[in-house]
C-alpha cells in the first residue's frame, strides 16, 4: 500500500502524486497487452490501496491520512481507469470536484492549481462521455469543457519571438503560466496542452480492456 519512490526502505511513504502516474503506466501496459506476472495482483492491491488509504473525507490526499485537497482528481482518475469507476470513493470524489473549473491560482485544492487542473480534466470527461454516464456527470463534463474551451486560449501568453516550421515559415509561440506554488511555463504549457487534447488522447477507457 505505499509507493516506495526514493527505494530506501525507510523512507517509505504514501505518495498519491508519484503512484499516480505509475497508475497509469499499470493502465497502460495493460492496454496495450502486456503480460507482467503479478499485474493483475497489483491492480487489486492498488485498488485497495486507493479505497483504504489514500481516500479520506470524500476525497484523496497527497499521503495517506491527509485531508482531501486537489489531488482528489489523481486518486479519482486511478481508480476510473483501473476498473473502479462505479465505485462509492470515485461518486465521491467527483462530488468533491463538482463545480472546480480551470484555473492558474487561487485552486480549491490546493497550491498547484494545474496539476490539479490537469487530473480533474480526465476525471470529468471519463465521468461525462462514459457509456450510461448520470445527467449530472454529463452537465459537469459540459460545463468543464465549455470553461476549458474559453479559458486556455485567453491565457495562452504568447511570445515575441517565432520559430520557423517545415517549410521555413515563421510561426508565432506561445505558453502558459501557473501562477501558485510552481511558475515553471513548461510544466503549465504541457498541462495545458494534454487537458485541450482530452477529447482524443483519453478517450473513454473505464474498463481493463482494449476495445475490441
């Protein structure tokens, strides 16, 4: 149940943020038809983890115990694309989002209000567009999608200099900024730029499985 990220047996913590991405790397090679001996032991036990551990006063905390603040949508999101997403902690969690919307400060959350941003996206579009989906997980979706829609290309900050493309073209650059705990542009930009990519790069996937 802990996520051992510096391999130092003692110093072995609950870590929501770093099992977060190696959830989803789980997902993937399950998606992709990796057969790992053990793996469908570990997504049991990273259910149970999510359900028993991370989850606390209808929401997810950065480590086990903590109050739920923004990485809600991580804990959420991990346990949609295990196979879990019916389950009591993601209606939960989703409540706990309902009504956050995309912003660079100032996040319901917590200090780092793209990341946050950033997991809340996928929560709500796998919550909307899944088959069977309830009303008020698709007007959540709606709502997000429309604010996102709006939001992104309004804040994108875009710079004077221009870089040239295939055929020599000058073309205009741009980035965004986080404006919390964490200024780096990059990090933002590329946040920013997978929740805008949201409708294809993660589609729908609150199953196990490949679609056939």
């Amino acid at each position: 149940g802990c996520w051992d990220y510096k391999l130092n047996r003692a110093s072995v913590r609950d870590d929501l943020s770093f099992g977060g991405w190696a959830l989803q790397a789980v997902k993937a090679g399950r998606m992709a038809g990796i057969e790992v001996p053990g793996l469908d032991a570990c997504i049991a036990k990273s259910i149970r983890y999510l359900q028993k551990r991370a989850f606390r006063k209808d929401g997810f905390g950065y480590c086990a115990g903590n109050n739920p603040g923004g990485l809600t949508g991580t804990g959420c999101l991990a346990l949609q694309l295990l196979g879990a997403g019916k389950s009591k902690e993601v209606r939960a969690a989703l409540d706990f989002m309902r009504g956050w919307r995309p912003v660079w400060e100032d996040h319901p959350g917590g200090k780092n209000a793209q990341y946050y941003s950033y997991y809340a996206a996928q929560c709500k579009y796998q919550a909307g567009m899944r088959p069977g989906a309830t009303p008020a997980d698709v007007t959540e979706w709606r709502k997000w999608n429309a604010a996102m829609k709006a939001a992104y290309p309004a804040a994108l900050i875009v710079d004077k200099e221009t870089v040239t493309d295939a055929a020599g073209r000058p073309c205009a650059t741009g980035h965004w900024e986080n404006r919390d705990a964490y200024h780096d542009p990059v990090m933002a930009t590329c946040l920013c730029a997978l929740q805008l990519m949201v409708y294809y790069r993660y589609l729908p996937t609150t199953t196990l499985h490949a679609a056939e």
